[in-house]
C-alpha cells in the first residue's frame, strides 16, 4: 500500500469513525485497548499499540474519530488497572471468547465466498452447543463477524467470567469432541420384545440419547441412514464401502436396516439392537459430522487465553475494510458478510491493479486484471486493503 493509497484508505475510515454508531463493550473502562494504525510502517510492519484505557465512552469514541486505527481491539479480561503492564493489570475475570476462522477450519482450497459459508455453519453448530448444553441465555451471546474470514463468539455470563485456562480449554475439547469415546454412551439393558406370541425382555445395546452429545450421536445417527435409506442402492452401496472396515455383507446389511421402517422406529427410541457390530468408523463419520471444526493453533490458545485482545465489534477490519458485525444468535441465519459487513458506498474511483483478483461484493462479482480499473468505492476498499490495488 503506497502512502497515497494509505490516505485515501484512511480518511474513509475516518469517516465511518465520524458518523457510525459504535458499539461499545460493557465495563469499558476495565478493558485494555490496543490499535494498529495506518501509520508510516502499516501495512509492511504491524506495531500494536497497547495497554491503552479510557475512563469514559466519550474519550473512546473521541480516540477513534481522531486516529481513524486500522484495527481495535479490546480486552476479553477485565482489570483493575488495564493500562498497566501485564503483570500490574489485576486481573478481574473474563468473558468466554470464541474465534473462528476459515484457515483453521477450510484445509482445501476455496473460494472466499464458500469458505465464508463453511465457517458460518460451524459458528451455527457451536451456538447450539452455548445454547442447548451449556444452557446459556441468547441475551449473553454476542456473535461478531470478524471482518475477514470468521467468527467471534462473546459470551459475558458470571459463570464464566473467573474460569481458568484450564476449564475454558474444557469446553473446546467438550464442542470438538476431543478425546470423545463413543463407548460412554453405549450402555446394555433390558428391552421388551417378542418371541413368537410371547412378550420377553432381552438384553440390548441402548444409545444414552437425552442430552448432550449423547443426543447429538443419536440425531447424527438417524441423519445417517435416513439419508442411506433415500439413495437408490448403488449410491448407497458405494457410500457404506468407502467407509473403511465395511465389507460389500456389512454394507448390505446396514442398507436393509436402513430401510425396515420398525427397525428405525427401534433405533429412533434408542435401542441399537437392530444394527449388532455398528462400525465405529461410522461412529466416527457421525462425530466429525457433529463437532464444532474449532482449532486453536498451538501458539494461539484464543479461548483459554483469559487476557486475550479481540477485535471491537462496530470497528472496521483494516485488511477488507469490512465492518466487524455485531448480531444476536438469531440474526446469524441470515446474515451475508458479503452484503451486510460492506459499509462504504457505491461511488466509483480510479484504482490501478497490482495484480489479478475476483472478488464477490453486493451481489456483483468484479473479476480484475493488472491495469487501470474503475470500481464502486466499496470494492475498491477491499482490494487496497487487500494489497491488491493502489489509488490512481
């Protein structure tokens, strides 16, 4: 980004910074602050200026309008005194943070669109998992869109807020079924059934389908030969022996039992005895199915991170120039990073590109060559910012 671009860039956050109506986290003043700014090093060298806190909303909303920051972050944790160093901060406690994000989620090559969606459908799993096992409210999740190419989740609940590194690394094993074995859920009792004209009981295999991931294995597995009973019988059959382990007679077998109605009607109360030797690949396939794709790297522990630094929802992101989207659990479904996060306007402006992109913006796609383009000033943002287009 050459300095006349960089200007250009940075008077049109500074003019989002004027007129936008921020969102500011609660117990601001508790939070550490930290920007990067469009400053002589930016984008070559990133420098964070942190340790940053403000006493009001007033004097952060007044710091924004003035430096226009190419990115804002604050403060999970909070402190007594949040602009001292680490070790003199105090800490408070924290919210419960979530980041995900295409690149530990997508491993094969996507375009920005579709890695978007798969990331979103991975956020929607994890809100389940906040929702329905861990029981929180919708009224403490707040759900971000980062700016790029994820998600935040915010959860502020008094539950959660003095958990240690330990316990919080807890939950991420718990939605990505690290370490899950699928035998805690297998259990033999007694089941009624029938011999000849008489009622006996029997001993069965029962699924532990209640709550829990013992209910998300026992809807996964009634996806699974649901689905297998729908296929005609060559597709079915080349499913089941792309599992490995699974021979043409267990793949013959698991298909008629896919499509005996009292057999599913069985399974759907739980009793899997009517698939003796179930393959625990299977198991496997259903868990990967089920679990939240949510991988911290090792460097970059976000959740169990207690002082971690996430980037401030109303903010823009300095490498898209996309809103950082604030919305509730139920807004997530039908929200379009593409449409909703664009903030700045349709305009044209001159740009020459650097090199070839195709990008998706609007509802317009724009497929570009190096060379002089004209382009509405929203798109044109995204590929300055993306390194891929100057300013003419």
């Amino acid at each position: 980004m050459d300095e006349t671009t960089k200007i250009f860039v940075r008077r049109k956050f500074a003019e989002y910074y004027r007129q936008a109506a921020l969102r500011l986290p609660p117990e601001l003043e508790r939070r550490e602050w930290g920007f990067v700014l469009f400053d002589a090093s930016y984008p070559k060298k990133t420098v964070m200026r942190r340790h940053r806190a403000f006493a009001t909303p007033t004097a952060l909303v007044s710091y924004l309008k003035k430096s226009a920051p190419a990115h804002v972050y604050y403060s999970s944790a909070l402190y007594e005194d949040p602009a001292a160093e680490m070790d003199e901060k105090g800490w408070l406690g924290a919210d419960l943070i979530f980041d995900l994000d295409a690149d530990h989620i997508v491993t094969e090559k996507r375009s920005y669109p579709e890695m978007l969606n798969i990331v979103k459908k991975e956020t929607l799993k994890l809100l389940d998992f906040l929702t329905g096992d861990f029981g929180f409210e919708e009224n403490v999740i707040e759900v971000v869109f980062s700016g790029s190419r994820g998600y935040h989740v915010h959860v502020r609940d008094e539950s959660v807020k003095r958990l240690g590194s330990k316990e919080r690394r807890e939950i991420v094993d718990y939605v990505t079924a690290r370490g899950m074995k699928i035998e805690k859920f297998l259990v033999k009792a007694a089941v009624a059934g029938e011999l000849g004209r008489r009622q006996v009981r029997r001993e069965a295999v029962i699924l532990l389908a209640s709550e829990g991931w013992g209910k998300k294995l026992h809807s996964g597995l009634m996806s699974f030969l649901e689905g297998l009973a729908k296929m005609d019988e060559e597709s079915a059959l080349r499913l089941l022996l792309s599992i490995r382990g699974i021979g043409e007679k267990r793949a013959r077998e698991l298909m008629r039992v896919a499509r005996n109605g009292e057999a599913l009607k069985n399974i759907r109360a739980g009793n899997l005895d009517q698939i003796p030797r179930f393959p625990k690949r299977i198991w496997e396939r259903i868990i990967e199915k089920e679990r939240v794709k949510y991988e911290d790297r090792p460097d970059e522990p976000v959740t169990a991170d207690v002082k971690r630094l996430i980037r401030m929802p109303t903010s823009l992101h300095g490498k898209t120039g996309f809103l950082v989207k604030p919305m509730t659990v139920k807004e997530l479904e039908g929200f379009d990073p593409l449409e909703d996060a664009v903030v700045f306007g349709d305009e044209e402006v001159r740009i020459k590109i650097t090199r070839p992109a195709n990008i998706f913006l609007k509802g317009a796609t724009y497929k570009v060559e190096e060379g002089m383009e004209k382009l509405p000033v929203h798109a044109a943002v995204f590929l300055m910012c993306a390194g891929v287009a100057e300013l003419s």
